[in-house]
C-alpha cells in the first residue's frame, strides 16, 4: 500500500464571506479527500504526523480556521465559535460541488464533525474523532438554532458544569442523529478530557451504532502527534473498510495486462514442457 509524502501537496485558498480558508490537499488530488480539521489554538500542521501513514488513494485536505494559521480572521468583533465553523464545511462542500464529507478532526475540530454530522447526516460517510467523543454540552441549542436560523446563529456560552441527564440527552440526541454513520474514536490514555461522563457517552454510541469504535491509546490529548503510528493502526485499517479504493480504469488495465502476462507465462511454461517429452 502506498503512503502520502508531506511533500506531495496542493495548496489551496477558498473564498469565504469574510475572506479566505486556507488549506493543503494531500494524497489523491483526484477523488474526493477527507477533511481535516484541527482543534483550537492548532492548525493544519498538526497532521503533520499522521500524513506520511495515511493511504495514498484516498486525499486529505487539511484546513486552517478562521484566526488560525494562514486563513483569514474573521471580521472585526466577530466572536469565534463552534457553531461559526460548522457551516465552513458546508461552504466548503459547496465550492468543490460534493454531495458527501469524510470528516477527521482533533479537539475542537472533533466536534465540529460530530455537530456538521448531526446535522448533516446524509451527507456524511465517516467521521474521525481524535480526543474527543461529544461536543459542548451547549450543542443541542446550537443545533436547533442552526437548522432554525442558519444565518443567524450566535450561541451564548454557559460554563455551568453539565448533569448526567444533560449529557445523556445530548448523547442519546447526537447517536440518534448520527445513525449508523461510520465512527471511530480514538484517546489518550492521559488526555484530560476524559471525564466522569466519558465511559456512559461511549456506551450509549456504542448502543446506537453498528459501525462505532472506540480505543485508548498511550499519550495525553495530543496523542495523534505523539503516538502517531499508534494511531494509524487504526485509522488506516478503518478509512480501508469504510472508503475503500475505487478502482480506476487504469488500474484495472494494469491488472488485466499483469494477468495477460501471467497467462502468457504459463502458456510458455507448458509449451516448453511438452517439446522436452
């Protein structure tokens, strides 16, 4: 199986509103990529150690957010929120004209995904979450907001710590949305974002979903940069099974020639054969 090259890129500038998104498109530049997306106070780079372990044929396409690495800020007191940088994946799906999203993303950019893929669901065919399982518990306002009013959707924050029955309606609420839609989660084992609610939210997705997964690997929340191989033990295999290579025509003549030949030899092989009987 053949790898990406952090050398092997496109950059690429996609007009927003208030100016642009910045980004780098890994891999295949030929079929539709997976997006990903970074957590807060990151940007693009913090791919960086996963890239040359991530499959050839299918492309990445990793993003700066807004205020983030070279993308623009947004405009002059603009607050910077969540529920801002969902509809950035619909306007990014928008410029390129596709109809489904592969999402990865980190912290932040995690849920992000997961909030786009509640809302979105038929638009998504996997999601991978890097050290993080459920957004804010604010999310299910956000959502109801967005799909009411999705030009107009300023959530306040509320810092107020959640109760069990909050995050088990915002757990039961994102599963139920979210379907069957492909799901793998991966965590450190140091990360300290694992809370006390973190093994009941892992139990009901994995209640609601067929094709979730969930593991705990060594490294703190940044696990994807420091036990980068680790990781890909698992994405790889998982981005395999759910966006499997699609065979193009030129491969396929590869394979028909390469079978030709194979015959060809063994034609060969018998003929030589039977002129020494």
């Amino acid at each position: 199986m053949a790898f990406m090259s952090l050398n092997d890129y496109n950059d690429v500038r996609i007009d927003m509103p208030w100016g642009h998104i910045s980004g780098r498109w890994y891999g295949n530049g030929n079929v539709r990529p997976i997006l990903a997306i970074h957590g807060w106070q990151h940007n693009r780079r913090t791919f960086d150690a996963l890239i040359p372990l991530m499959p050839s044929y299918v492309g990445l396409l990793c993003i700066d957010l807004p205020g983030h690495g070279n993308s623009s800020n947004l405009q002059t007191g603009r607050q910077y929120s969540i529920n801002d940088y969902v509809l950035i994946i619909a306007r990014i799906m928008k410029e390129y004209k596709w109809t489904r999203m592969s999402l990865m993303g980190h912290s932040m950019g995690a849920a992000i995904s997961l909030i786009y893929a509640a809302l979105y669901p038929y638009t998504v065919d996997i999601i991978i979450s890097l050290d993080s399982i459920m957004p804010p518990l604010q999310t299910l306002a956000i959502i109801d907001h967005v799909e009411d009013n999705p030009e107009q959707h300023l959530i306040d924050d509320d810092d107020s710590e959640p109760h069990t029955s909050q995050v088990h309606n915002l757990s039961v609420d994102i599963a139920r949305r979210i379907g069957n839609i492909p799901f793998l989660v991966i965590n450190g084992s140091d990360s300290s974002y694992i809370d006390k609610n973190f093994n009941y939210v892992v139990a009901i997705l994995s209640e609601h979903n067929w094709y979730f997964e969930y593991h705990t690997l060594p490294g703190n929340h940044d696990v994807h940069l420091t036990n980068a191989a680790e990781c890909s033990k698992y994405i790889v295999p998982f981005i395999r099974r759910h966006r499997p290579q699609i065979p193009t025509s030129c491969s396929l003549l590869n394979e028909k020639s390469a079978l030709r030949r194979k015959l060809k030899q063994q034609q060969e092989q018998k003929s030589s054969v039977a002129s020494k009987l």
